[in-house]
C-alpha cells in the first residue's frame, strides 16, 4: 500500500500558548498562528507534497482548525467532519494542568484521569477509531488524505492507526501548525513523519 493521510495540527491559539484545555470553545488563530498557516501551506505546494491534488481533506468544524486548512490553501476542497473536533473537555475547558491538578490535589493527567463533565476516554477513543477507519478504507482503496484538527484527537487518531491503546498518545508530542503522516510499513500501519515543524523553521 502506497497511500498516505498527512495529519495538520491548527496553528497557535492564545489558549494553546498559555497551555490552556481548548476542546468546543472556538478560539481564534493568533498573528503567529495565521503566519504558521500560511508556512504550512507554501510547504505542502512545494514538492514532495505539490498542492495534495488527488487528496481527500477533511477538517474539524472548529474555527482554527478550519481557518489552518483555510490558510494553507485548502479550504475550497476540504469537508467538514465532526469527528474531527477536539476532545470535549467538560468542566476542564478553559483550564490548564496546573489548575486541574491543584483542584484535585494531585498530579493530573489527561491521558490517564480522564476529565469530568465531558467526554470519556473511552468515548473519545472510540471517536478516533471512526478516523483510523476511514484512513484505512481511503488507503485500501489508494486514496490519499489529509486533515486539519487539533492537538489530543490527532494524537489518539495516530496511536489507534498503530494498533495502540489511545493512552499512548501521551507519548506523542505535538507542536502548533505540526506536519505529520501516517502510512505503511512491512504491510503494517506505521507512522510516516510525526510533529515535523521544518517549515516553521525558516
């Protein structure tokens, strides 16, 4: 199988800057976030990638996301998907780690606590799967894809296309306007690139 699904984080947010939790609330891109989706798209232009012109591209109904893909490029050709969106926070919206973790007097991780009032790490998984599904669907039938959406739901989408619980995806690192891929190797779903910010660089 010779077919890829390039992964696109949205670029920065202020929310993302102070580390804050943003699931549903449709923050805006930032000066730097716009110019780091305008970056991301004089990238996928240029060669290898020259504009995805048989690529399917989808994006989460939130607005950084959508203005990211709007950016970079590709707005008139992308289809809004829900199961796209960022994890539902619940009460932990607006919130960052550090805050989470003193109202419950402990380190807290998302990736292992869960949050409350939102979506369950279960359900949030699961959501993730209905992704791996479609990437493996487009890939069997050689179709290459591309999607726009946020930091957590990108990082569960890769672990499951692994084959991993979702909890791996704490392991995952991954930047603002961040390049990634997911493909094939040894018959075998792999990981093409991952959090590839060269074009940020320059």
């Amino acid at each position: 199988m010779t077919a890829r699904t390039l992964l696109i984080r949205h670029g920065r947010t202020a929310w993302s800057v102070a580390g804050r939790h943003t699931g549903l609330t449709d923050v805006p891109l930032l000066d730097e976030g716009r110019s780091q989706a305008k970056s991301l798209g004089v990238r996928l232009h240029e060669a290898p990638f020259n504009g995805l012109p048989d690529a399917e591209i989808r994006t989460s109904p939130l607005l950084r996301a959508q203005d990211t893909c709007e950016l970079a490029g590709f707005g008139g050709r992308a289809t809004s998907w829900d199961a796209l969106r960022e994890w539902d926070y619940g009460d932990m919206e607006g919130m960052t780690t550090e805050e989470i973790s003193e109202r419950h007097g402990r380190n807290w991780v998302i990736w292992r606590d869960g949050v409350t009032g939102g979506e369950t790490l279960e359900q949030f998984s699961s959501r993730a799967d209905e992704v791996v599904a479609w990437v493996h669907e487009a890939h069997a039938a050689g179709r290459e894809t591309a999607v726009f959406a946020h930091g957590h739901i990108l990082r569960a989408v890769a672990a499951r296309w692994l084959g991993l619980d979702v909890r791996f995806a704490a392991r995952l690192r991954l930047e603002a306007a961040a390049l990634s891929g997911l493909g094939w190797a040894y018959g075998e779903p792999a990981l093409e690139r991952w959090n590839d910010t060269g074009h940020l660089d320059v």
